[in-house]
C-alpha cells in the first residue's frame, strides 16, 4: 500500500474530482492528483478517503485570517490533513499569497474560493497553484494571486500530497490592483475623497484628487490603451484611459498637458501627462482628479485600487520549535479562537490540561488541534509543551491518531 501511494506523488492525470460540485469551472492540479488517487483505487483506502474528504471539510471549518497574514506549519505524512483561511478582500485589492515548505520536490495544492453570500456553503473555485508546476520544482515554493472587483469573502486551502510531512510558511497580503497614478507621491497627496459633495450638494465626487506641484508626471496606472483626450469643462485637459482586462476606464482629469492620443496604447508606468489645474479645477492648487469606471457599474470608488498598503507583517513570536509537539492547557480556563487575535470568534473554552497539538504558529498564537479535531488558535503562553505523547487528532473514520 505505501508503495502504491507513494506512486501517487508523481502521478496526474483524470479529469473531475468531487470539488467540480463546489463550482470550479477548469481542471485544477488538485483535481488532477485527486482524479489519479481514484484511479489507482488509492480512494478505497482509509488514507484515501481521509486525504479527499478533508480538502470539503477544511472549506466548511475554515480558520480566520486577517491581511497581511504570516503562519508557519506542520503537517505529519501519517495523518492526511488541509486546511482553509477564511478572509475578506476589498474591492480593488489583490490577494498574493505564498507558501513555501521546505520539502524539495514536495507537492503542495493551494486553492482560492470565493464564498457565495448565502448560508448554502458553496463556494465557487478561482485561482489554483502547484509547487510541481513552476520553473524550479525543487524549491517547494508556491503562490497564487487574486483580484478582487468588489468586496469578496474567500478561502484558500492548503493541502500536501499523500505522505508528505513537515513546515510551510503560508504568507497572505493585499496590495492595490493599479499602480499610484502620480509619480513621486503617496497617500498623504489624496485630501479629497469618493463620494464628497460638489456644487452645494448638487452632485457627488466620483473620484479621488491627488495633488503635487504643477508639472508632476501623471502616469498609466495600468496597461491600456487611450480611448479619447478630448477636453471637457469640467475636467480640463483629460484622458480616458481603457483597461479592458478588467472591464473599466480610468479618467484623468485636470491635467496641466496631455501627453498621449486616442488609440495609443500605454504601459504600466508611462507618463501620460502632468499635473494642472484645468478645468473647473482653476481656482483650486494643481491636483489630478482620479476616477474608475466599470462596465455595468458606472463610477466606483478607486482609492483602495491605487493606494499604498502600508501595515507590516505581524513579527513571529511564537516558538516554531513546538510545531507538531504535545501540549496542554494551562489550569486556567482558555479561549480557542477562530483566528489569531484577541478579537477573533470564540470557537469554545477549554479547560486546564486539555490535550491538544500545535500546528502551527502565528505570531503570539499557536494553531491547534484538539482531540476530536476541532482546530483554532491559543495565545502561547496559555498552553505548555509536555513531553509525554498525547492522543490528539482523531482522523475523519473515527480513530485516534497519537503524537508522533
């Protein structure tokens, strides 16, 4: 039987798994291994079907995480595991996420689904990644990136290949879908915002205004191509920029000199013009105005497209040499939480000298694993390692799965 799975790390091939049920509309590495488990007949075994069942479990008890999000790992080749984040992107936000093990030639799945808004728990699959399907196989690092259009609620799930054990560092953050549209400048330089009232209350600001000194460059803040310049009175000196990859038009207004023509295409970065204050915008300090506009949507708010993700990572704290170890609870009572902060959702108290293992760390947080397989994070001070070996983790058919 080890023989038979271990042929299985290297084996893909099939065409549907049980996720095509949760909506994924291509075939996913995952799938693929998935599919070349059945038919190898690897699925008739209770290893099998523990490694197939836990990819849907871990999407309906997913964890909590909150961007940036940084954790390190463990997973044991006796046990077949996954696990999911939940988290919420907001529109104009990309998600990158990384996950390096430190396995060479190891395989690891990494999936995102978007989460419909009802309470159905069905989730429709986005973005796939493979450690095996990059250039450089060997370093067992992979990642995946997701933008989001709207306010989404997404998972991404992490699962190794059979019989695969040891540590992953799983590193999530956000960052804007565009590039800033004013060379030189940050968000300090936009002081006025979406939404705000123009002309006695007469209409709305469908944009945002960066200023800078006359003469500043203006640049694309995507690929595209111009789709007009022609002035207009109230935005001046304007270009329509058309980013066709994803369903929208970018408008400069207010520009000092254009700098581009309809029908140019541009890149990423290219200056497009400068600064001014043309327009109804002449009794104001030179500033760009900057707005959004989506196919089917009209103007949609574009600061969080463009403006800088400045929060760090969270430092880690916890002591990664505990990772896969034994522990319990202190005597005090202790909250499992579904995420790792004070403010996350308490998932049950625990009382002193539960059995538990650590799955992972996150900065002063240890994920864990409870004895019938509930999961969630204990800050470390709350728990202490115990060299005895304690039965934690009890596999979906129902045995116990000892500490190794």
């Amino acid at each position: 039987m080890l023989l038979a799975l271990a042929a299985m790390f290297f084996v893909a091939c099939g065409p549907t798994s049980a996720l095509r049920t949760l909506g994924a509309s291509r075939i996913t590495p995952y799938e693929r291994y998935a599919q070349s488990l059945r038919d190898a007949g690897i699925d008739q075994t209770g290893m099998g079907r523990e490694w197939l069942a836990a990819s849907d479990s871990a999407l309906r008890t997913p964890l909590a995480a909150t961007l940036p999000s940084r954790e390190v790992g463990w997973y044991t080749r006796g046990e077949a595991r996954a696990v999911a984040y939940q988290l919420t992107i907001r529109g104009g936000q990309r998600l990158r996420a990384t996950l390096r093990g430190d396995g060479q030639h190891a395989r690891y799945f990494l999936d995102l689904f978007e989460q419909s808004d009802d309470t159905t728990l069905t989730f429709l699959h986005r973005v796939s990644a493979d450690s095996l399907a990059g250039p450089d196989s060997a370093a067992a690092v992979v990642g995946l990136v997701f933008e989001a259009s709207r306010d989404q609620r997404v998972l991404i799930r992490f699962q190794p290949e059979l019989l695969r054990g040891g540590r992953y560092e799983l590193t999530l953050q956000a960052e804007p879908t565009l590039a800033f549209p004013v060379s030189g400048r940050g968000n300090a330089a936009i002081q006025s915002f979406y939404g705000a009232e123009r002309d006695g209350g007469q209409r709305d600001h469908h944009g945002i205004d960066i200023f800078a000194p006359r003469g500043t460059p203006v640049l694309a803040a995507t690929d595209g191509v111009v789709r007009s310049t022609s002035p207009n009175a109230r935005g001046g000196n304007v270009v329509w920029l058309s980013d066709s990859r994803r369903e929208q038009t970018l408008y400069y207004a207010h520009l000092d000199t254009q700098f581009v023509q309809g029908g140019q295409q541009v890149r990423t970065g290219d200056t497009i013009g400068l600064v001014g204050n043309t327009g109804n915008a002449r009794t104001t300090p030179p500033h760009l105005h900057f707005g959004i506009y989506v196919s089917g949507r009209g103007p949609v708010d574009p600061l969080l497209h463009v403006r800088l993700v400045t929060i760090t990572m969270p430092e880690l704290r916890a002591d990664t040499g505990a990772l896969g170890r034994a522990a319990r609870t202190r005597s005090a009572a202790v909250t499992l939480r579904a995420a790792p902060n004070v403010r996350g959702d308490s998932i049950r108290r625990l009382a002193g000298e539960t059995p538990l293992r650590i799955m992972g760390a996150s900065a002063g947080w240890f994920r864990v694993q409870l004895a019938d397989g509930t999961a969630g994070y204990v800050t470390t001070g709350s728990v202490r390692v115990t060299p005895e070996p304690v039965a934690v983790g009890r596999s979906l058919s129902g045995e116990m799965a000892p500490e190794r």
